[in-house]
C-alpha cells in the first residue's frame, strides 16, 4: 500500500529546472565567446610581435620614406585592432558575469524548490508512518478486545 503524494508545485520545480538548464547554455555560449575573443587578440598580438621583429631586421634595408610610413601605418592600426579587441574583451567579461549571475540566482531558485519538494515528501511519510501506527494501535485493540 505504497501511496505516493505528487508533489504540488511540481510545474514550478520543472520550470525551475529548464530556466537553469537555459541560463547553463546561456553561460557556456558566453565562455565560449569570450575565449574566442581572448584567442583572437593573442594571434593579433603575436602578429604585431612578429612584425616588429620583421620591422627591426628590415630597418636598415628600408630605402624610403613610404615604405617606413607603410610599416608606421601598420602598426597604428594594429594598436588600434588590439585595442578593440581589448574593449571587446571586457564587454564579453561583463556579459559572462552577468550570465554566471543569473545562473546562480537559477540554481539557488531551484534549490530553493527541491528542498521545499524533499521537505514535503518528509511530512508525507512522516504522515503516512503515524497514519500506520494509529491502524496497528487499532488492530492490535480490536484483537484483545475479541479475546
């Protein structure tokens, strides 16, 4: 005679569930963005490196003033890449942050959802067990009362 009580707020707990499990997706496209970025701007700074290298080895074989400007113009707007690379790196940050926030506050309210499940399955057995017990009390008087 296994009665099982569903629990009430069951949809909510499901609710629960999925908005975690979205903001989880959610965080790991953001990771994955943000590791991207921060892989794009090592290879652009490893490519600046790489051209200052070039840059000094060649430096006495530049014989005019348009080449060393095109290497001049080059390495502006190298810096200016990396630095918005940079910038677009910090806004990716503060996305991730965001996102690991609201994965938190999901988890927490799930949390929240499961221990009010567990503690109402505790009340229900405890119910059930004092249910049991008056029905054995019952039985076991009605027996001495035909004896």
């Amino acid at each position: 005679m296994a009665v099982k009580k569903r629990f009430e707020m069951h949809q909510v707990l499901s609710y629960r569930t999925e908005l975690e499990k979205l903001k989880k997706q959610d965080f790991a496209t953001a990771k994955i963005s943000l590791d991207t970025a921060c892989d794009l701007l090592e290879k652009e700074k490893k490519d600046a490196e790489k051209l200052a290298r070039d840059f000094i080895s060649r430096q006495q074989q530049i014989d005019s003033i348009d080449e060393m400007q095109l290497y001049s113009d080059f390495f502006a707007r190298k810096r200016d890449e990396i630095k918005e690379h940079q910038k677009t790196i910090e806004a990716l940050d503060r996305v991730l942050e965001d996102k690991r926030d609201e994965l938190i506050q999901a988890t927490k309210e799930k949390k929240v959802m499961e221990r009010l499940k567990e503690k109402q399955e505790e009340l229900f057995r405890r119910e059930m067990a004092h249910k049991e017990g008056l029905l054995l009390d019952e039985i076991s008087t009605q027996k001495k009362g035909q004896e």
